[in-house]
C-alpha cells in the first residue's frame, strides 16, 4: 500500500473535478461513493494467540532443557526465537489495533472504479460525495475550492493496461 500523507486540493467547476492532480470530466463519472475499510480486528486475536503459543512453547523448551541439564548458552540462545517470535506477534497485534478506519471516496468512470482519496474522517469523505454529487447534477458557477487534510492509498492490486491490450502490468500492494 502506498501512503502519501499530506493535503490534496480538491477542485470543481463547470466542467471538471481536480482530486490534486487528478482529472475528471464531470459528465464522465458515473457514480460516486464512499466506502468503509474497517482494520481486521480479528487479526489482533489471532497475533495475541501466536504470542501467547510461542511462550508456552519457550516454557515447555525452558522445561525439557532443565531435565535434560543444558548448558545455559544453549538454553539462552534456544530462547531467541520463541521470545522473538513472540515479541513479534505482539507487535504485530498492537499495530493493528491502533489503526484506524478509513474512508475512502470511490469515483467510477467508464473504466474500473478508483480510490480518489482515502482518510480517516468519514463525515469529510461523505460531505465530498455531496459535493460532487450535486456538481454533475448543477455544475457550480464558481470555481468550489477544498483543501483536504487525507492519505492517499490504494486498496489491492492495481492492473494497468494501456493500448489495445498489448502492454499490461500489474502492481501488487502489501502482499
């Protein structure tokens, strides 16, 4: 996933919309939305279990070693990875339980739908739905200037084509 944290202008008049420095022809957004990426909070239980079962398997190893009068170098180098791997689980835990939802302001064209921009404030995102949804319809008079405090991101792969088909690429986010 990329970020770009940072404000991003957001620009409608008569005939176009400017998300920064994208473009878009009023007349050829089809629909515009805002969708809900909710943290997998069901990964924080998940992380929490793999900590807490890599500590029970550092005390089950702290126990056999006992019996079986390990020397204690081994034993402390034998503890590095049950200990790392728990530390890492809940590292891992924590980062996802303190992330926080976004709010992502989706405009379909004639092509696939894209992510405008995504932030934190759910009201914001929906206020530009409005907005923009009432300018296809009644094109502002005036030029309507927005500066949007957001993160830009983009959710999965992204599949560019260009041409008659020939050059495709595919860029995978985050996995």
């Amino acid at each position: 996933m990329t970020d770009h944290s940072g404000v991003t202008q957001l620009r409608v008049n008569r005939a176009t919309l400017w998300i920064g420095s994208d473009v878009y022809q009023l007349r050829n957004i089809a629909r515009v939305q805002s969708l809900v990426s909710e943290p997998d909070r069901a990964g924080v239980t998940r992380a929490i279990g793999r900590a807490a079962a890599w500590l029970v398997g550092w005390l089950v190893l702290l126990c056999c070693a006992g019996q079986a009068d390990a020397p204690t170098g081994v034993i402390v180098f034998a503890s590095l990875i049950p200990l790392g791997l728990a530390a890492y689980s809940g590292w891992t835990a924590f980062r996802i339980a303190t992330r926080a939802t976004q709010y992502a302001l989706v405009l379909e064209t004639t092509g696939a739908p894209s992510a405008a921009l995504v932030s934190t404030d759910g009201a914001m995102v929906d206020n530009l739905v409005g907005l923009i949804a009432n300018a296809i319809e009644n094109p502002p008079a005036r030029e309507i200037v927005q500066n949007i405090d957001n993160r830009k991101l983009v959710f999965g792969d992204e599949i560019n084509m260009k041409g008659d088909g020939i050059q495709i690429g595919k860029v995978v986010r985050g996995g």
